[in-house]
C-alpha cells in the first residue's frame, strides 16, 4: 500500500486509493467532532508559514481530489489530511527560507536525541493518565497551551483526543515509533514538571 502522504507508484493499482468523488463523500461523511479535529490540527500545522486559517486544508484536499495525492483506502481520512497538511505546510516553510534569513523561519517538530538515562528513568505520569487528561476539554485546552511552541507535542495530544493509537497515531504525526516513544517520554516529562500533583477536574 502506498505511504500515508498518497504519492503513488507506477505499480500501485489505482483501486488501492480513494476516488476524487469518495474521498469527497468520505469527508462529507465525517463527523462535527472529526472536522474541528481537522480544525485544530491545521492551526497546529500552519506555524511558521503563509496560509490562512482554512486555506491549508484547502489545499490538501483539492490536492486529493484533483490527484497530486492519493488516499490509500486502509488509512483514516482525518489521519491523510492530516499528514498532507504537513506535507505542504513543511514545503511552504522551506519556500520561506529561501526568502528570509535561517534564524527566522520556524522548523516543525525537532530533532531525535537517544533517551538520556534521566529520560528513561523519569516515568512519574503514566501515558494513561495522560490520555485520562485529554479527555476533558478544559484540561486539552490546557495542555495544548502547555505546548504551545511544540506542534508534534500538540498533535500527539490531539490524537489521544481522538482515540488515535500504533499506526493511526504514526500517520497523525509523522513520526516513526522511536521518534514518537521518545516524544511522549518528553511530554510526561513536562507535564509532569507542570502538575507535580498530577491534574485535579
């Protein structure tokens, strides 16, 4: 199957990917709930370059429909768009270098160090009470606050919001799972640091 970004092979046969016209329906079909999602993760992902709010999903989806991508049909729609947008908001970026200083332009995500023994050590916030966290709207809206200068952080979070796990939360945020296991060590870390009493409703 082809990757989660929906360039195709020459070798792929086209029935493994969404239609124009099912894709549209697809994300007619989706729910409130999934579109603000979709919402959220486009201001998420839109740090750093020039699109406006609706114009990043804009494009990804009239990139989908009018073929430049393609949706493999085992990948979630939400988790498609979704790295789509990354993918066109991290080639704006590197249109902006080109124009402007290094120093000034944001990069998404960051680099992967090895697990530090304090690391790998520091476990105090079990990952299932942080996803006990997100699901409460007031405590999601704190915690994406919490990371405000950190997009992966953000978006691993909003995946919990959605219930994305294993793969689904791999395509979410682009990260490999190393990448992400480290990532979420980082964020217990923080939260942790930021509630020493963990999180009281």
């Amino acid at each position: 199957m082809g990757a989660v970004s929906g360039k195709t092979e020459a070798t792929d046969p086209p029935g493994n990917y969404l239609s124009a016209e099912e894709l549209i329906a697809a994300y007619d079909a989706l729910s409130v709930a999934d579109k603000f999602q979709l919402d959220r993760i486009e201001g998420v992902r839109r740090g750093g370059t020039s699109f406006k709010r609706g114009e990043l999903l804009h494009k990804a989806m009239c990139g989908a429909i009018f073929g430049e991508r393609r949706c493999p049909r085992d990948t979630p729609v939400v988790a498609f768009l979704a790295q789509t947008m990354r993918s066109l908001a991290s080639h704006e970026r590197e249109r902006l270098a080109r124009s402007r200083p290094l120093h000034e332009v944001p990069r998404e995500g960051e680099a992967t160090p090895a697990p530090t023994a304090v690391t790998k050590a520091v476990d105090a916030i079990a990952i299932a009470e942080l996803e006990r966290m997100t699901r409460s709207a007031d405590t999601v809206d704190s915690l994406l606050a919490l990371f405000a200068d950190d997009e992966t952080a953000q978006l691993i979070l909003l995946g919990w919001v959605d219930n994305c796990r294993g793969k689904a939360l791999r395509d979410l945020t682009g990260l490999d799972q190393s990448a992400l296991d480290y990532k979420i060590r980082c964020i217990k870390i923080k939260v942790r640091k930021h509630y020493p009493n963990g999180w009281t409703p």
